[in-house]
C-alpha cells in the first residue's frame, strides 16, 4: 500500500523504557527521531503504519541512553540506508564509553545551535537528564513540533521553546504513588524522581497550562512506564486536565511502546 507522507507530520513509531523511536516527515524527506530499537524492528513498524524507510535522510539523537540509541540498530539503520546520524559532543562520547556502535556518518550539534533539514526548520535545547539530552522543535510554514522525554523538569528554557507547538510530543514517565511503592532500589526511585531524571504525570499536568498554546491541536504524552504508570491513568489525567483547561479541542494520545500511533498531519 502506498500513501503519500505528509509534507508536514509526526509518526510515533514507540515510546517507552524499552524504546523509543519517531519519524518526522517535511517537504523534503523524512528524519528519524531517536532509534531505540532493532533496525528490523524500527522497519516493521514502519510498515506498520505506511511510513517508506527510505524516505528517511537522517536519524537525529536525543542522548545516549539504551532506549533512545539501540546498541546495534541506530547504526545498523543508518549505514544501510547511508544517512548521517545526528547528535551532541557528549552523546558521541557516551556511546563510545558504553561500547555501543558508532555509525559511520555522524554530524555533531551543539543544543542552542540551529539547521535545516528536509525543508524542517529544527531547534535543539538541553533538557535536564543525568547524560547530555536534548529536546528538539521542529517547524516549517508555520507549524511547529515540539519533543522533549527524558526530563528531570520542565526549565524556563524547555517552557520557552516548547510554547507555541501545533503538536507537543511531552514525558509522562511515573505516577510518583505508584513509583514509591515499586519494588525498585531506593537509588532508582530517587534518581527517576530527581531533577535530574524523568517527568512525573503531575509534573507534566501541571507544564501543560503553559505549554498549550490556542494553536495546540495536538498532544502525546510519551515515555510511559511499564512498572510505574499506566497508560489508562495518563489518559485519564490529561482528559481531566485539558476539560480543567478548557482545551477538549486538543486531540490527545498516550503513546505506546508496543504498537506505532497513526501518522498526524500538520499541514493544511
Ligand atoms: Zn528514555
Ligand atoms: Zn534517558
């Protein structure tokens, strides 16, 4: 089946612990986004959900962690379709420290810089996480992603950039409850919980009052916890929060590790 990609548009592949990877589709050609599972993996649910693995030009990293960057596939994907990777300093080296392949084309970044790619008009900002992170917006005619997961807490500069978006990609990792009592070691609970560590639902219920801007037709919440949240629970609070808010004209999915979301398009 083929279907013509969008000229603008947001296909999330899978968000989780396990993995997490996005496609970004522009005017000319499509960018993956973070590429934390098998290649084989990340083709089969392109296919999925109708979305051609060669139109994609190049991967961009959010940081270095396992379930962003997969130890084989991110490089196994990219040097099968020769495309760069790409992605800050610090990721480069942590990756390299971690033992986990290096692709053969890398482009380095700085977070605060500014490029192009595809026709997208592409942002990166540091996000607060215990490795280098970024978090990106992307935008074109117009539009505007913005994408952050893997965030302590939601800066001043997270806010700034994040503000604005026609669809907004944000962490929703832990109901803090369900987190205190998991049987996890007290240092995992309290580096998750840190600001240095991930998104609570509160903490993400809360950010949206700020972030929703009159032109946000769209909202994932991503980055889900298999052992402490519930993709149920996350769905429940945004429905809450966007009727507190005022914005049931806001579209809104709770992202899923296992199975891709349908493709949203942002053009006209
Ligand atoms: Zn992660
Ligand atoms: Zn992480």
């Amino acid at each position: 089946m083929s279907i013509h990609p969008p000229k603008f548009g947001f296909t999330m592949l899978g968000s989780g612990s396990s993995g997490n990877a996005s496609v970004i589709h522009g005017p000319e050609g499509s960018l993956l986004l973070d590429a934390g599972f098998s290649a084989a993996e990340m083709r089969r649910r392109m296919d999925r959900v109708h979305v051609d693995s060669a139109s994609i030009r190049a991967i961009l990293i959010t940081h270095a962690h396992n379930d962003h960057v997969n130890k084989c596939g991110c490089a196994r994907f990219a040097n099968d379709l020769g495309i760069p990777v790409y992605l800050v300093p610090e990721t480069i080296r942590d990756l390299r420290e971690k033992n986990i392949s290096i692709p053969e084309k890398t482009i380095l970044f700085e977070p605060g810089s500014v490029f192009d790619l595809c026709g997208i008009h592409i942002e990166p900002f540091n996000v607060s996480h215990d490795v280098a992170a970024v978090g990106f917006t992307f935008s074109t005619h117009g539009r505007k992603i913005g994408y952050a997961t893997d965030l302590g807490f939601v800066s001043s500069l997270a806010k700034a950039r994040l503000r604005g978006c026609d669809l907004l990609v944000l962490e929703s990792n832990y109901d803090p409850k369900t987190l205190r009592t998991s049987n996890r070691p007290l240092y995992v609970k309290r580096r998750i919980a840190s600001n240095i560590g991930h998104l609570s639902n509160d903490d993400a219920m809360k950010a949206l009052e700020e972030l929703l801007a009159p032109n946000t037709k769209h909202l994932i919440l991503a980055h889900i916890s298999r052992q402490c949240n519930d993709r149920s629970l996350v769905a429940e609070l945004a429905e809450a929060r966007l009727a507190e808010l005022n914005r049931q004209d806001v579209m809104f999915c709770a992202a899923s590790r296992d199975t891709p979301l349908d493709t949203i398009c942002l053009e006209d």
